[in-house]
C-alpha cells in the first residue's frame, strides 16, 4: 500500500470530526496562507491536501475558481457538499491528476509533511502552477513555538516505540522547508509565522478532534485507546480553563511563499 492510500485509510476514519472539529481552528494559517497566494476573484485555486475543504471554503469567498485533492474519499465527499461548484478529486499529491500550468495558486496546508518524497511533491506543485503564480506550504512551525508540543509528547511516551521517521517538527527547523523548495527547483519569496490557538469546550471533544486526525489513528494501532486518553488527560491539565474548557495556545505555523 502506497503512502497516499496509508494516509487516505487513516484520515478517512472519522472525517465528520477532524472536518467540523479540528480542522477550523487552522483558519488563521489558511488566512494568510491565501493573502501570500494572492488569491481573489477569478484565482485558479488548487488546494492540495484540501481535507474537509475548509480553506477551499475561504477561497471560494474571495472568488477563486476551486479545486482540490485529498487521500480520503470522505474528506473529498464534505469538500464536495461545501463548495459545490468545485472540482474535488481523491489523489496522490506526489502524482496530482491535473495538467501543467493549470493554476494561479497552489495551496499545501499541512499536507506536505505526509508525503514519502517531499522534493517530488513539491515539484508537483510547482508543475501544476502557472509561471506567474505562486506555491503556499504550511505546517508546524519551531516546537519551542508550540504548545500543542506538549500532547505529541504525551502520545509518543504513551507508545511501545518511537514512530519511524522525523516527527511532526521534521520540517519546522529554520531553513529546512525552504530547502526543499529550492531544492525541488522553485524560488522562495516569503517565509512567516502565524498563531492557531487550539481551543476546546472539554475533554470529549479535544479527544474526538485529535483522534480524528491520521497519526493519532495510527497511535490506535499500537496503543489501546484507554492507555492514551489516560495520557492525555494528564497532558491537558496545563491548559484547562475554568470553565472545563481547554485553550491550547501558542501554536506557531509556519508557511512558504514560492514562485517557479
């Protein structure tokens, strides 16, 4: 099984939840992710990893003609419902399904980490774009920026084994996505930090929204899922308001701006 159809099975577990739950409370990245895009009326806009289709939703309001591709089938169905007037496929975003120089903007919100070549992904997406326009990738920005570090932490210790690879900050280091950028031939204009507080009315739903997201699905594979909501509840004792709320925040994002 190739790393699209992993990571569509994954995320395709409960996409109601991450789709209504977790997913919006990326709005501030995709805001200004959409400004370093310059996307606006008639934008031909290709969200790439587009989930439930929140941020095709804000593009679609500034006026931009919609596209987008997810691994889960059920991600792409909310996408669907959301923006009906877009063009939503299931895909590889190592192999996207659309010809070149197709797009103003290409758009990669927090899809980019889950690829198995991440230079080769890159270059899909500078493939796809038009010589004027303008590649957006954005994921966790520096962990000592994060406090959602705090719960990463919690669910790697909850498990037998470290999970192979280089984590979810493997592309934060200052430079190292610009790297690949560059490496996969495109040419960086602007690198920026936006914050995306987590905020949850209590623990049920903090735990629906995590465990509706890929790698924590995975983590269920090896950890039963009484041993993590113990560490998690533990993990989110820090945040928790008055009011049984709880409000995760920093969370730094990062994003990169890039041309052909």
């Amino acid at each position: 099984m190739g790393t699209a159809e992993i990571q569509g099975e994954l995320w395709g577990k409960m996409p109601q939840d991450w789709a209504t739950l977790q997913e919006p409370m990326h709005k501030p990245l995709w805001e200004a992710m959409l400004e370093g895009a310059l996307v606006g009326s008639g934008t031909r806009f290709l969200d790439v990893g587009c989930g439930g289709g929140g941020s095709s939703v804000l593009a679609a309001e500034r006026g931009a003609q919609v596209s987008g591709l997810d691994a889960a089938e059920g991600l792409i169905a909310i996408s669907n419902e959301r923006v009906p007037n877009g063009d939503f496929r299931v895909g590889d975003i190592e192999s996207l399904p659309f010809d070149d120089e197709v797009f103003d903007a290409v758009f990669a919100a927090n899809s980019v980490q889950y690829t198995e070549d991440r230079i080769k992904a890159l270059r899909e997406l500078g493939r796809v774009c038009t010589l004027k326009g303008r590649i957006v990738a954005g994921l966790f920005g520096p962990p000592e920026k994060v406090a959602f570090g705090v719960i990463i932490k919690a669910v790697r210790d909850a498990m037998p084994e470290p999970p192979p690879g280089g984590g979810p900050f493997e592309l934060s280091v200052p430079g190292k996505l610009e790297g690949l950028f560059e490496a996969a031939g495109l040419n960086v204009l602007e690198s920026a930090e936006v914050d995306c507080p987590f905020n949850y009315p209590d623990f049920e739903t903090f735990w629906r929204a995590l465990v509706a997201a890929g790698p924590f699905q995975s983590t269920l594979r090896v950890v039963s899922e009484e041993k993590l909501r113990l560490a998690l509840r533990d993990a989110v004792e820090a945040f928790r308001l008055g009011n049984g709320g709880l409000l995760i925040q920093p969370n730094a994002f990062k994003y990169v701006v890039a041309t052909r």
